[in-house]
C-alpha cells in the first residue's frame, strides 16, 4: 500500500514523503517560486523546443523535486511524476518542473527543520525555513 504524508505546508512550499508498505520511499518538495523560468529552465527538454515567446508567457513556475537516497526505479518515478503534476495548477501563465535528485543520506536524520534546509539546499533552493515560535503555529495553515 502506498501513503503520502505531508510534512510540512507553507504558502509557498511543501513537503511530502510517500510511503510503500510503512517504508518511505521518497520525498517531495512541491515550490511556488513566484518567477518565471530562469535562464537555466529554458535549456530542459522540452523547454528548449519551445517559441522564446511562448516561455516568456509564463509568469510563475512550480518546481517540484523529487529527492531519493538512490535513483528512483522507473516503476516509481513514472508513478510520483503525474501524481505529482496533479498538485499544481497549470494554466497559460502557470507551468511547473520537474526533477529526480539524489541525496545519499536521506533517511539518516531526524525530520525538522534543519532536515528541510538541508533538502533544499540540495536541491538548490532559494527557500529557507526557519524556526518559529509554537504560539505562532496556528497561523501557518490558514496561509
């Protein structure tokens, strides 16, 4: 049986991990970047076949990372790339990517913050979460 726990929610990032038979599988980072495709984007297929224009359309990119201890077998990684695709809304202004990272001690840590960072630093996010006081917790879901 396959679970998606979601970790952590904020307005403009979230963290899943999904879960086969009680054992995680993989995380994913689901980012609302608020900017369009940088420079570097538009070299990904199948960006690079696209009109200049058509690029220059979109206004906010999701990314949407897919993180592993080891490269996802091809059975995983077709199943979380649409099931994934589904969590954002893709419009003529909206668009998102895609890409399977590989972080060799993964599972080694304890899940919190710190944790997160380290993802997304891997990654090469921008986004950085920081501490907060608990008090405050309860207006983190109304975002």
């Amino acid at each position: 049986m396959i679970s998606l726990n979601r970790n952590l929610k904020l307005r403009d990032l979230e963290i899943f991990n999904i879960s086969r038979n009680g054992k995680i599988i993989s995380y994913v980072i689901i980012e609302d970047t608020r900017n369009p495709f940088t420079e570097e984007d538009k070299k990904l297929d199948p960006l690079c076949y696209m009109d200049e224009e058509d690029i220059n359309a979109i206004l906010n990119v999701f990314r949407i990372s897919i993180i592993n201890d080891e490269k996802l077998n091809e059975e995983d990684s077709i199943f979380l790339r649409p099931f994934f695709s589904e969590f954002v809304n893709n419009t003529n202004l909206t668009n998102f990517i895609i890409k399977e990272y590989i972080q060799e001690d993964l599972y080694d840590h304890e899940v919190n913050l710190k944790f997160f960072n380290k993802m997304l630093k891997n990654i090469g996010s921008n986004y950085s979460t920081k501490e907060f006081d608990e008090m405050n917790w309860i207006y983190l879901s109304q975002d």
